[in-house]
C-alpha cells in the first residue's frame, strides 16, 4: 500500500477530484487547504503574508491506495494538476505499513 500525497494549485482541485473519481475502486482522497512556499519563496503578486512570512495558498490531497494502483492514481494528478507554470505543485508516494479501519475493525487493503 502507498499513500499519495500532492501539493497542487487551487484552482485544479476539482478537475484532479474528477479525474480521480474516474479511476475504478478509488477509495477516496482527502483535500486540505494549506499555505506555504517553495523555491520562489513565494514571490508572486497573489502571495500572502502571516507571521511575517510571505506565502501562497495551495491545496493537498491525500490518499492511501495498492500498489497496483499508485501508477494510475499519480498520472491522473499529473496531468489534471499541470498548468505549466511555477507551483504546478509536487506528487510524493510514501510506503504504507498498515491501514486499519476504526468502524469493522479490518487491516491491511481492505481496510483502504
């Protein structure tokens, strides 16, 4: 199993959130709001300043899926999340070593 996490654009959430839902037994994504900065230390007129510090507004979206499907599941976000420009955003694909599910009690993928 693998978690898949992506920082992208906000504007391309529901596009990526679409082309995701496409994908056959998709279990599901998570979405936060967040902010930060990259290599361009967020020098853009749309960056905001808190604390003192300029950053961007992004969005991340979080999903534990098989490994038979973290292929997949990363092309549909590359695609959907590319604009071309500067903070298109980063895809990261981590290893997962249990998944339990609170409700039934069950573990490993078919708890995902």
């Amino acid at each position: 199993m693998k978690e898949i996490k992506a920082i992208i654009q906000p504007g391309v959430v529901s596009k990526v959130i679409d082309a995701l839902k496409a994908i056959p037994d998709m279990p599901g994504v998570t979405v936060s709001e967040i902010k930060g900065f990259g290599r361009a230390r967020a020098n853009v007129p749309h960056s905001i300043v808190e604390w003192g510090v300029a950053m961007v507004v992004k969005a991340k979206l979080e999903t534990v899926v098989t490994d038979e499907m973290v292929r997949q599941v990363v092309e549909a976000i590359q695609k959907n999340a590319y604009t071309g420009n500067i903070g298109d955003g980063k895809i990261f694909v981590y290893d997962v070593n249990e998944v339990i599910k609170i409700r039934t009690g069950e573990s490993g993928p078919v708890a995902i």
